[in-house]
C-alpha cells in the first residue's frame, strides 16, 4: 500500500532575503513522502506568495489531493489527474510528481533522467544570486561569502538603487553578472534610460525588468535593449512563446513554476524551438529541491541554484558545492 504524508519545513536563512517585491528572513517548505514501507521518495514544494501560495494553502491542497486519488495508483497519468481535480498549486505538484518519480526510482533502480528519457547531468556550475541590500554593504558581502568562486553572480535590484549598485559591484568584481529586477520597473521609459545608463558594461543578461502583464511594454524594450533578456516571472506551468520570442532571449524555468519535472522539461525544449536561451532556477529550496532541478541541468544554458547555501542548516545534505560547481553526493542516485 502506497502511504503520503506531507510536513512543514522552517527554514531559517544566513541573511535576509530580499528582492523587489518582498524581503524575509526565513522560509517555510512542505516535504511530501511516497512510501510502500521500504522505498522511500520525496518532493520539495517552495510556496511562493507572488503565485498565490502559501504552507497553509498547500497543505490544504494535499488533503483534497490524497482523497482524490485511486486506491490503486497505476500510473503517473493518474497521478496527474487527482492533482487537476484537487486543483494542485504549481510547487505543490512539483513536490507531488518528484516524490512519485523519485519513489519509483528507488523501487525500479532507474534515474530520473531514465524515466524522463534525457541525457543525465554532469556537474553544474551555478551562479551565486547577492539580495538586495545598501550598496555600500555588497563588497563585504561579496568578500565574507567568497563569492569569487562562482562562475556568476546574479545581482537583485530595484528601481531606486539599480544602477549605483550595479557599478558597485563591479567596481570590484571580475565574476560575469546577470542583473534581475522581478518586476520592478513599473514604466517602460524609466526602464530604457536605466538600461542607456548601463548599456557599456559587461552583463550577461538583464532578468524580467517589467511585470509579466506589461506585453506590449515588454515588446517594445526588447527593441531597445542592448543585453539579452531573460524571461522568469512571465513563465509559469504555461508559456506563450509566440509573445515570448519577441519579448525576451531566453527563459528561467523552475519546476516549482512549471509544476512537475515533465512540465519543465516541455518548456525547455518549446524555448529550445523557438530559438531562445535557457536557465533552469529556483526558489529557496533545501538540496532536495536542487538536486531535484539539476536532473534537467543538461538541456540549459544557465543554472542558477544556490538557495541552498543560504539555508543556517540544510536539511538532507544531498549536494556538494565546490568552486562553484554542483555535483550529488555519492549516496544520491535516483533524486
């Protein structure tokens, strides 16, 4: 008999996290477990107040979830099913479809790059993100934290300090940077004078400048916008690639948005048709969450996984960092 459970996480973090639109200083997850009694898989889900989602939320929903399900689950479409009726929140299915695929896995010795049939991962040079804080504070940051290592830094801004910030940072800094507003500029015009202010220096991309409804705005600045652009809060479980592709570059997928490994893997390969980069990403997540998003590392550009380090004590201790790079450790097989 196939028994799940799901528990709440309080995870407290080294520093307050802060973007745009909000800022903490801890994070509740939800851990959801599949087991029969001797196989054991588990699903982190990341609730994230900007979708709508909270612990409570989701806890809510896993209860209509387990009573919608068959009492014999026979496959994953089933599976999928009973979270459409219970009317799953996005990191909630991703935590639901991981602990499904990772609990088959160690019941049938098969990878998750096995059962997705993919090319499985190799190591993962990830970039390190630096919260939004007083400019005068990131060199500092930058130096306690030995930021050097990562092979790129993503850098958090707001409207009022985007640019001092930005050319703080790289007064000192040789890491390549990926700047990221989470939709902090409001006005299109205000926006494309920041960008005219920092057009010269040497960015790798600028991460959704503008709010996701703001289309037309969107179009309109990739026109005058001399970085590529990345696309993230403007990607969720859907995609409209038609706007997509003349709005943006590229796109930052994270399965606790997309909702499932399957689901992240289908918008890869759309942005991959559409000619577009790829990031894969990720809330703040223990590194069952981020050993879970590395399984799709091989098909992106980009990967930007380090909220676990944030984390004063990470739970599972399922991933190695060194220089920058990403690697399970030796007992992880099928997550």
């Amino acid at each position: 008999m196939l028994v799940w459970t799901i528990d709440v996480l309080h995870l407290d973090l080294r520093y307050t996290w802060k973007i745009s639109r909000n800022a903490t200083d801890f994070k509740k997850n939800l851990i959801v477990t599949l087991t029969d009694g001797t196989h054991i898989g588990k699903g982190e889900a990341a609730p994230n107040i900007r979708y709508g989602e909270s612990p409570e939320s989701c806890s809510q929903e896993f209860d209509r979830f387990t009573h919608s399900l068959p009492d014999q689950l026979e496959d994953i479409s089933q599976l999928h099913y009973a979270m459409k009726v219970a009317n799953t929140s996005h990191a909630l299915s991703f935590a639901i479809e991981s602990a499904y695929l990772h609990y088959w896995g160690k019941k049938n010795n098969q990878s998750v790059a096995e059962q997705l049939k993919i090319v499985p991962h190799g190591p993962v040079p990830t970039s390190y993100t630096i919260p939004i804080m007083e400019t005068g504070k990131i060199k500092l940051f930058y130096a306690e934290n030995n930021l050097r290592r990562f092979p790129f830094i993503k850098l958090k801004v707001n409207v009022d300090d985007a640019f001092e910030s930005l050319n703080h940072l790289l007064s000192f800094s040789e890491n390549p940077i990926m700047v990221d507003a989470n939709e902090a500029f409001k006005d299109v015009e205000e926006c494309i004078r920041w960008l005219e202010k920092i057009k010269k220096m040497p960015l790798v991309f600028v991460e959704q400048p503008l709010p996701s409804e703001m289309k037309e705005e969107s179009i309109y600045l990739k026109k005058h916008c001399p970085f590529p652009l990345m696309a993230d809060e403007a990607v969720t479980d859907q995609a409209d690639f038609e706007w997509l592709k003349r709005s943006f570059d590229g796109i930052n997928m994270k399965l606790m948005k997309a909702g499932g490994y399957f689901n992240g893997l289908r918008l890869l390969n759309e942005a991959k048709a559409n000619n577009m980069r790829t990031m894969i990403g990720c809330m703040v997540e223990t590194t069952l969450g981020i050993s879970s998003a590395m399984n799709l590392c091989s098909l992106v550009d980009y990967a930007d996984l380090d909220s676990f380090i944030l984390l004063k004590e990470e739970p599972f201790g399922l991933i190695d960092e060194k220089n920058g790079v990403l690697t399970n450790k030796n007992s992880v097989k099928f997550i």
